[in-house]
C-alpha cells in the first residue's frame, strides 16, 4: 500500500517525483455546514479529503488540502429575504455559483500547469447546483485540453445519498471520524441542518460505510487504469 502523499507536506523536489510517478490531483470539495449535532460542520470537506486520502494510498496521486468553502446550493426558499432569514438561524453559508466556479476553473488550470494530467474534483457536498457546476467545469477543462478531469460525487454515483443520514454518516464512520450517536433528537428529524426522514442516520454503520468505500475504490481503479498510458505518457 503506498503511504497518500499530502500536497501541503511535500517538500521541493518531492512534488516533481510525485509527478513523474504519476500526475493525479485529488482535489477534495466542502462547504462549512450544518450536520445535525453529531456530524461536524465541516463534514463535506473532511469526507472528501478523508476519500480522496483513501483512493490516493491504494492508486496514487496527490492529494490537495481539504478546500472548506468551494460549495454552492439552490435558494432554500423562494423569497431571497425569507432565505437569507433561514440561513442566519441554521447558521449555513455558501458561495455564488460564479465564485465557486472561477475557483474550480483557476484550480484545474493551476494544476495542469504544475504538470498533473488528471484532476478529480471529488465534492462531499452535492446539491444540483454543485453537481452541475462540478461536472461542468470538469467538461469544459477536459473539451479545453486541460488536463482530463474528472466530477465525482456520491449521490450521482450511488443512486443515493443524503445530508447528515445513513450515507454520510457511515461513510464518515470507515473513515474513523467521530459519530455522536447519543447527540441524536428526534425533535431534530426533518428540520434544516439537521437529518432526514428518508435515510436516518440511526441505520449508520461502520460496515455500510466499508462497503460504499470499497465501491468508491472499484470505481476510480478502473478510471485510473484506463487513463494510466495517458497520465504516463512522455
């Protein structure tokens, strides 16, 4: 099992070996947000460099610094005053969907020209919104010759998901992050911020969490391996 190599840990020329190993930038995705009382607000981003740590120790890769705020969401209500209200209460905040993609544009081009051939934006956060401007940016930088890069989240990949439920919870759970179970109110059921109905994270567990890992894994072995002559090439 190779040990993940951290882009911030890296020093000098361990960049340009790292590189002409194999030019794979994991870039995980987050937003500061509300996850209940037992998941932290920086759920996404933890999760998905946690992930991205994961894939990057068994294929290889760099892996980038959790990014806290690179996250978008469709207008919780359709009176702006009404949402801004609502936001103030649970405390959530986000970017403009122009922000959000100006970073992940000057990302992606900031890191082909350092010398990496293929990108993942994996995004722990996935409302529409950020699923769309994800994966079109990805799209428009591989169309641009960029680099090959890739959008990933666990909703689209899944068929399923959820906020702050049975998915991120025990997903989070094989990552050896802190479930507060006890924290768990069922006055909190349905509220925004909180959990949902549809998938409680009561069903949470630390083999599910395993399982979804192990197919997250599966996934980007074949990408990986299927892009490795290109990544290698002279």
């Amino acid at each position: 099992m190779n040990q993940a190599l951290r882009f911030e840990n890296l020093y000098g020329e361990e960049l340009d070996r790292a590189i002409a190993r194999l030019p794979l930038a994991w870039v995980p995705l987050g937003i500061l947000e509300r996850h209940g009382e037992h998941l932290p607000w920086g759920l996404d981003g933890i999760k998905a460099h946690g992930v991205c740590l994961h894939l990057a120790q068994r294929l290889g890769g760099v892996v980038l610094p959790a990014c806290h705020l690179a996250g978008v969401h469709e207008p919780w209500l359709p009176d702006p005053a009404a949402a801004r209200k609502l936001m103030a209460k649970v405390r959530d905040f986000y970017l403009s969907e122009a922000t959000l993609r100006m970073l992940l544009e000057d990302t992606g081009r900031g890191l082909a020209q350092v010398g990496f051939r293929m990108i993942v934006f994996y995004t722990g956060h996935y409302p529409q919104l950020q699923i769309h401007v994800v994966n079109d940016v990805a799209q428009r930088l591989t169309a641009a010759g960029v680099a090959q890069v890739v959008g990933f989240d666990e909703l689209t990949f899944f068929g399923d998901g959820d906020h702050a439920g049975k998915w991120e919870s025990s997903i989070y759970l094989a990552l050896g992050g802190e479930f507060r179970r006890a924290a768990l109110r069922d006055e909190h059921r349905d509220r925004t911020g909180y959990w949902y109905s549809n998938s409680p994270p009561h069903q949470a567990s630390l083999e599910f969490g395993q399982q979804a890992l192990a197919r997250i894994s599966a996934h980007f072995e074949q990408l990986v391996t299927e892009h490795r002559k290109l990544l290698l090439r002279g």
